[in-house]
C-alpha cells in the first residue's frame, strides 16, 4: 500500500498544482522556462504513475474486501466507462460539439472512470486508487471551471462531423479496452 499512496501523492500531486497555486505554477513556468517545466512535470508524472502501477498490482495479490458491490453496480459501470472514453476522446478531437458543452471532458472522463471502478469493486486498493482519483477530479472539474469564469474562455461552437468521430472513436476505443485490453493488461474482463 506505500507504493500506491506515495504514487497516488507524486502523480496526483503534479497534478494539482494548477488547483492549488496556479500563480506559483505560472511564475515557475515563466522562470525556469515551459520545456523546463514540461520536463520536470513529465518526469515527476512517470515516477508517481510507476509507483501507482507498481502498488496497486501489489495490492490486488492480497485483498482486503471492504462489502461486494451487487452485479448491477458492474452494467451501471460499464456505462459509465463507456461515456468516460467519449469525453476522453472529445478533450483531443477538435471541433466537437461535446467540449463546447463541458468546458473540460478529460475531467469528467476520469471522473466517470474512476467512479465507475469505485462502484464495481469493493477492495481496499480500489477504494484508495479510484476513491484518489475520483476527489482529485472533483476539485480539479471546479478549479477549471473557476478559472474559465475568471478568464471568460471561449468554447466555440462544434461541428457535426467532429463530434461523430468524437463518439465513433470513444466507443470504439471502449470497445478494444472492454472486450480485449483491461483483460490482457489488468488480468479481468469487465463484460465477462
């Protein structure tokens, strides 16, 4: 469990800067300069990520079960991963109309991922990894939408055809991860 909570504060921590201190983040920015910034901001994120990888794959080897989540906690799951992957998508695809609309769909996407894995499983690992990443995401969608109000950012209008391969692309991509990827890298399909 050190591995992972150590991890969850590197990884997270980097994270949170911007929700914490943006002015600090801005001024450091600006001082040491952004390849300067990206490099140590990268470097810090693949040592917390490594740590978060290597902790929890030691945590599930001997878990501790906290209740066991009804199976229909495991459908209401696989819905919300599967609109998790549209905004993961929608934060990269230009032009589509689901940015214009949330503003910040890489967030809620982790939102929605690691709420969903904190309704399928009852462990005390996945309550630490997902429960983590679930409070960060919160405090990191208001900080975002904060700063939006502040700077009055402008979220242009999408199109049609950007949003269908928008969703084309998330459920796709769901598809890979549920039906082959989490089995191959994680060792459990989720629809069986």
């Amino acid at each position: 469990m050190t591995y992972l909570i150590l991890g969850l504060i590197i990884f997270l921590g980097v994270h949170s800067v911007r929700i914490i201190h943006d002015d600090w983040r801005t001024k450091t920015r600006a001082r040491i300069g952004e390849l300067r910034w990206k490099g140590i901001y990268s470097v810090l994120s693949i040592i917390g990520l490594g740590l978060v990888l290597l902790g929890f794959g030691m945590v599930r080897q001997q878990p501790v079960q906290l209740w066991s989540p009804p199976t229909a906690m495991r459908h209401l799951a696989a819905l919300l991963t599967l609109i998790s992957f549209v905004l993961l998508v929608a934060a990269y695809v230009p032009g589509n109309r689901i940015k214009t609309l949330v503003h910040h769909p890489m967030v809620l996407g982790v939102m929605g991922w690691s709420l969903a894995h904190l309704l399928a499983n009852g462990n005390v690992g996945h309550v630490v990894l997902f429960g983590s990443f679930f409070v960060w995401s919160v405090f990191d969608f208001v900080a975002a939408r904060r700063r939006d109000r502040l700077t009055g950012t402008p979220y242009p209008g999408g199109t049609a055809g950007a949003t269908g391969i928008t969703v084309a692309f998330g459920v796709g991509s769901w598809i890979a991860v549920a039906l082959w990827l989490h089995g191959l890298l994680i060792g459990v399909r989720p629809l069986g």
